[in-house]
C-alpha cells in the first residue's frame, strides 16, 4: 500500500480545484487518494526509453489460428520472427466491444473472451512492454453503464452528457459526417446524449467527478496488469462547453496532467502517449510545459512523407521536420506512418496546400484507397482520413503504378525509424498488407481496408515464399535491428533537418560518441548527390559509400 506525501496530495488537489472549480470538494480528493493508495509501485525509476525502443502496433487477433486464443497466437508470432526487434507491444482494445472494432468499449475492466485473458495479456507483458488503450472519451450503448443510465438507476446513471438538441453546436469540431446528438428513451422522457464518434459510442461527463476517479482507477489497473504505456484515445474531445469547439479545453489538458502524475506515482517508468489526430500546433500543444504527456504521435509524418514519395519533391516534408521542437527529458515523439485507423488528412492544415491535398486523395482513390470525411460548422464535408495501407498507397506515384513499391515503402519506414522519437510499426507495415477489400465488402467500413486478420498458416507461407512480403519482412528486421544498435537513434538525440534538394529527404542524429547522416531518395529516378558527406561508411549496405549516385528509393545511413 502506498501513502501519498503532502506535496503530492497539494499537486493532485490544485489539478482537481482546475478542472472543477466552483464544483470542487475535499471529497473528490479524498475518494481519489484513497483509489490511488489501494495499489503498489511496480518499479523502479529509470530511463523511460533509449534506441533500442521499437514498438509494434497490432489488434489482439491479427493473427489468428483455429486452436488457440488469437492473444496466444499473437504471443507465438512475435516471439519466433521479431522478439529480438520489438521491444513494446500496443495491443489495441482487448476489451468486450460493440462496434468499431474494440473502440467501442462494453466492460473496461475485463478481457474480451474471443481474443483471451487476463494472463494472457500478462504472459505478453512478461516478453515485452505493453501499450494499451485508455478509451477516455466514451463508452459502448451496451455497457452496463449507459443501461444504468438509461433505466436512471445505479453505477453510470451519471456518467453521460445530456444537453438540449435546441442549443446550437455548430462550433463543436466533428471528426464524424454522424449526427453529434442522439436520441434515446429514459424513465424521464427521451434524452439526447452526445456521441462525437457514433451513436454507438457515448460520451462520458468528465464533469461528474465520480466518473473521473473511476477512469483513475482504470488506469492504474491497466499498469498494475503490466502495461507501461497508456495511450489516451481521442483525449481531445474530452471537455465540453457548449459554444466552444469543444476541442482541447484547458480542462482536457488538466486531465491528462492529473493522469501523468498519478500513474508516475504508481509507476515512475509510466508513459502517458495523446492520441489527437490534429494539425501539429494543436497536437504539440499536449506536451504542455513537460508536465503533461510524455509521447505525442508524430501526425503529420505519415501524410507528409506520403505526399513527398507520390510527387518525389520532399519541401514540404522538409520544411514541417525542420520546425520540430528539439525534446529532451521526458519528453518524446511517437513515430508512426500506419496504424488501424486510416491516414490523417486534417494534420496536413498549414502544412501542405489545399491544390496538393486533393491530388493526394484522389491519388489514393487511383491505389484502390477510400475516404472518411468530416463534418464542418457551416454544414459542407471534408476529407478527414485516407482509408488505405500504407504499402498499397506506395504501389505508385502521381505518374501512375510502377515496379518501385517494395523500394518505396522501404523508403518512407526507414524515414520513419530515423527521426527523433520512438519509432512505432503497425503489424500490416511490417507484413507490407496489401488493401483489405473483401472486408471492407463484409463489414462496409472504410476502415476494414486496412484491419486483415492474417491466418497464421497463410501468413507463413506469404513470409516463407518469395513475395513482396517477405522482402519487406526480411528487410525491415535487418533494419530494425541496425538501428536498435546506434546511440545516434537515441528517441532524444540532436536532429539537424538538412535541405539538400527536394529529390532527397536528408537529416543528421548526433549523440555522444557518434553522429548519423541519413539520406533517402524520394524519387523513381537515379539521382547524383551533391552533398559533401564526411562520412563515407553506410550502415545499411554495409560498405563504404564511393559513388555519389542513389538508385530510386535508396536509404543511406553514413557514418
């Protein structure tokens, strides 16, 4: 059992008389200290990441077998092809769901029966460093909850947001084209909830306090089962305030300040990761002044370095990297070009021009990809994410597709696992997936397009033969494991974003003892390097670097 000391009880106290001002009282308090001290500290303190962090991001069941509980067939895949590259593993919501495949959560607290249990998820913990999600902004309509809500009768009755479909919302940001309010029958007549994501997917009343003690509760029972980095989903929306955009209130950053600070108390090596889809200045806002979340997701790098490997002119890509903030201490990127939602469209917002934008959607459309829009205040759509894997989006350029795929997606993952932060593979990058398209056929969700659940056998023999895949496979390990060995990677490491051409995407990593130059040719066409590089060995090749030629897609690692 753990006794809070005074200065951390002061710290939590002035977080909660922020959020809840006027509505403040020492029973809040006193109901969270007493959640926090029923559990144990599960370590020491130490560094929360180094070089050799690599992430993997996957559902509990995107391997699957006849016989075995997919988490345990998950479990054997990674241990036999990439215990020696991953280091944490993200496993997406593995509660009981309702829609939207695990975000729409049922019970929190349980393990969802089809995928496994609860030592299932500690067996993986025990090989490696688990992520999981805390789906902070909603519940499923199937919760036990929303049914207390709905009858106005035990645990949940509160925890919903009512509010009058006559008031105007318009400003309320929509990641959605659905209706924000939806209707539904109580003892007290017909209540309109609010349902940013779907009707199926209910906001919780961040302003009943008894609901945030308990989100506190779920969050440290997330790490006392083993996993160290939480993943706040769609944390953005989380405040309401009727005439407001009800994005990023300065409620929802004390939350995720209230959140960092009881989970470091609980466990020192904990790391708090916003999820917010946003354009960057917003996104970056989550780092607060270092009090607030350790990762951001690095957003605007999958669409950006899309569009530089469509249209071989890196500008763009360049000019954003060049104006990251230098992070240090505790504070980090997470590095990403995929994951099991679809590309984002709106980080792309002062970045890249409107005309460029819509020839990268209509240029995913051409590789068999589809799109999700949003709804906007003055009643028009727009593109809100691309729905596409990332290797089919790379099959070809704005010329049309060519033989350059597998080179080119090789490209845009090395880029990835170059920058400053922690790099993170969704398991259909690393298996180079192509379109889903039967299942998006099966379940009419755009999204499916890139949520395959692999049969193990078949995935085997995909990896086994010579395929695409096993090209990616087999290339991405090697690079992988390269990486994991130069303390240049280092997630903190200086990052100089040089300008060498917009055919070339170039930056340098300079650590103590050693400095990296990358250098990657976006284009389909043999490019001559005017650049005087000191460094003359390439980690990649593993030979000296003698020509000053690059070959389409060809990635450079000097030293």
């Amino acid at each position: 059992m753990l006794n809070p000391n005074t200065s951390f009880i002061k710290k939590i106290e002035s977080r909660l008389k922020f959020i809840y001002k006027e509505n403040y009282n020492k029973s809040i308090l006193a109901d969270l200290i007493h959640i926090i001290s029923s559990y144990q500290i599960t370590s020491k303190s130490g560094n929360k990441w180094n070089e050799k962090d690599i992430v993997l991001i996957t559902y509990g069941d995107s391997i699957i077998t006849d016989d075995e509980a997919p988490l345990q067939t998950l479990h054997q895949f990674l241990n036999t092809n990439l215990n020696e590259q991953l280091s944490v593993v993200h496993i997406l919501p593995f509660f009981p769901f309702s829609s939207d495949d695990g975000f729409s959560v049922i019970d929190f607290r349980e393990v969802n029966p089809d995928l496994g249990d609860w030592e299932d998820v500690e067996q993986l913990a025990g090989d490696y460093d688990l992520m999981a999600d805390l789906v902070i902004n909603h519940a499923s309509s199937k919760s036990q909850w929303f049914k207390n809500f709905l009858k106005q009768h035990g645990k949940g009755k509160d925890y919903f947001i009512v509010e009058d479909p006559a008031k105007d919302l318009s400003q309320v940001t929509r990641p959605r084209s659905t209706p924000l309010l939806t209707a539904y029958e109580t003892p007290k007549g017909t209540k309109h909830v609010w349902t940013t994501f779907s009707a199926d997917q209910v906001d919780l009343n961040f302003s009943n306090p008894e609901l945030l003690v308990e989100m506190m509760d779920i969050l440290l029972t997330y790490i006392d089962k083993g996993s160290r980095i939480i993943r706040l989903d769609a944390i953005a929306f989380l405040w309401k305030v009727v005439g407001t955009t009800c994005l990023h209130l300065p409620e929802t950053h004390e939350v995720v300040k209230l959140m960092r600070d009881v989970a470091e108390f609980i466990n020192p090596n904990a790391i708090i990761l916003t999820e917010t889809n946003v354009p960057n200045k917003e996104n970056l806002s989550y780092f607060g002044d270092g009090d607030e979340a350790h990762m951001v997701y690095q957003f605007s790098l999958p669409p950006l370095l899309l569009h530089a490997l469509h249209t071989g002119n890196s500008h763009f890509l360049t000019t954003w990297a060049q104006s990251l903030p230098q992070l240090d201490g505790d504070k980090t990127f997470f590095n990403f070009t995929a994951s099991h939602d679809g590309i984002g469209v709106r980080p792309l917002e002062g970045l890249l021009p409107e005309e460029e934008k819509g020839a990268l959607v209509e240029n995913m459309k051409g590789f068999g990809g589809m799109v999700n829009y949003k709804s906007n205040p003055d009643g028009s759509q727009s593109p809100y994410e691309l729905n596409i894997t990332y290797f089919d989006a790379l099959k070809g350029t704005n010329k049309g597709e060519d033989e350059f795929q597998v080179e080119r997606f090789l490209a845009s993952q090395t880029v990835m696992m170059s920058m400053a932060g922690v790099p993170a593979f969704y398991i259909h990058s690393l298996t180079a997936t192509p379109n889903y398209l039967e299942g998006v056929a099966q379940t009419n969700h755009n999204r499916t397009i890139n949520r395959r659940k692999w049969k193990l056998n078949e995935l085997n023999e995909v990896l086994n033969s010579d395929t695409p895949q096993r090209k990616v496979f087999t290339e991405l390990q090697k690079r992988i494991l390269l990486r994991k060995e130069q303390v240049a990677f280092h997630p903190n490491s200086k990052q100089e974003i040089l300008d060498i051409g917009q055919q070339f995407f170039a930056l340098k990593r300079k650590a103590t003892g050693q400095t990296i130059t990358v250098i990657v040719n976006m284009t389909d066409e043999v490019q001559t390097l005017d650049f005087p590089a000191t460094s003359k060995f390439d980690l990649i090749s593993n030979s000296e670097f003698k020509s000053k030629e690059l070959k389409p897609y060809q990635c450079l690692w000097l030293i």
